[in-house]
C-alpha cells in the first residue's frame, strides 16, 4: 500500500520507517530538507519537500494512489487542513490527524477525521508507568473525550448492585471480569468479591468516579 505521511519530525520518520520495514512505499512531505535527515540512509520511500495541505504537493508524493494518509507535523491546523484535503479531495481511505488539542479533536472526529489526541493519551502512558496500581485509563477515544477504566472498588461494594455503583459513582459500568470470563451487566447485577469492575466515564471526572469506587458504600 502506499502511505504519505506530512511531517518528517520523530514521530512522522519513526512511522516512516516502521511502515517500510513493513513493505508498505513510502512518500514523506516536510517543508524542512533537513528534517528528512531523521529517516536514515537506508530508507528508500519519496521525500517531498513542501507544504503538506497543498494539492501539488499531495499529488507529487503520490496522494492520488494512497491507501492511507498520516497527518503527524507540529501544527494542529495544519494537520486537520491535510487530513481533510486528502479524505475529501482525493478520497484517501485511511487518514488520521495528530492533534494536541483535546477540545478540537473531539470536533474533527464528529467531522469524520479520525484523530489521535496527543497529550490525554501521553498522560495516560505515563500514570500507567508511574502508578502501576493507580487509575489510568485501560481505553481512551482518539478525541481524549471518554475513557474506560477498571474501578478500584471498596469491598463494601460485594453485594450490591451494578445499579447502585452506577448512581453512587456516575459513570456507566461496561463490564466485568469475573472468574476470568466477561460480563456484560445490567442494572441489577450483583457486584462479588474479586470482580474486576470496568466503567466508562467522561475523562474530566475519572478522579471523582475513582474516588468514589473507592470509597465504601452508603448504608441503606
């Protein structure tokens, strides 16, 4: 397949190069030559020198047979504008937009570019490897907007139900592993001791729905 990637920074070389390995052809766009120092002697794919949302350009590196377009350059709009052209000018299937603007993000991915929100994933990545233990998210949407997370239940919660979780905590239960196998709840099912309770939740308020998990249950 063909794949043209605007933006020869780490990440766009690293992807570049990772591509090729995988015998996709490569086009590489950035208006700096030198950065194109980062994909290495022994990269093979194009290098094309210009901006990565102008239609010649977009056609010298080859957008008119790609199967796929990566917009990963440093700047948010001139990302969207990129990923835009290629899925709406030149029908590209696959496009996706590096955007570090979380609050843009989730607009582009109601606009159908798919997107990878930088910075809540990066923080993800990080509390993961900083609390081993903690709550960093086990999923988030590429706009950063909602997040999936295993609840680090009191063991007060063993007993009561799915329903009181959700209204004590605010967020929706997902799912449950239990014994090893899945569970997709409902409103009445019974929380047991050693559940691993996994719920969905807007990502501004994983705090308070991990604080309350936590926390024991009110007394009837």
């Amino acid at each position: 397949m063909h794949v043209v990637i605007m933006g020869c920074g780490r990440v766009g070389a690293a992807l570049a190069v990772a591509l090729e390995r995988l015998g996709h052809e490569l086009a590489v766009i950035d208006q700096n030559r030198q950065a194109f120092r980062r994909l290495g002697a022994d990269f093979h794919g194009q290098q094309v020198r210009g901006i990565g949302f102008d239609r010649q350009v977009l056609t010298e590196a080859g957008i008119e047979r790609a199967g796929a377009f990566a917009a990963v350059s440093n700047g948010d709009n001139s990302n969207i504008i990129a990923a835009r052209v290629a899925r709406e000018t030149f029908g590209v299937a696959h496009v996706v937009a590096r955007i570090y603007d979380p609050k843009r993000a989730a607009v582009y991915e109601r606009l159908g570019i798919p997107t990878v929100a930088t910075v809540p994933w990066t923080t993800d990545r990080f509390l993961r490897m900083l609390l081993p233990d903690g709550v960093a998210a086990a999923w988030r949407d590429p706009s950063g907007t909602m997040a999936v997370l295993q609840l680090p239940l009191h063991e007060g919660w063993a007993g009561r139900t799915v329903g009181d979780l959700e209204a004590h905590t605010g967020a929706r239960i997902a799912f449950i592993v239990r014994f090893g196998t899945g569970v997709l709840p409902n409103h009445n099912t019974v929380v047991q001791a050693d559940d691993q309770v996994y719920a969905a939740a807007v990502s501004g308020t994983v705090t308070d729905v991990t604080t309350a998990a936590a926390t024991a249950p009110p007394s009837d």
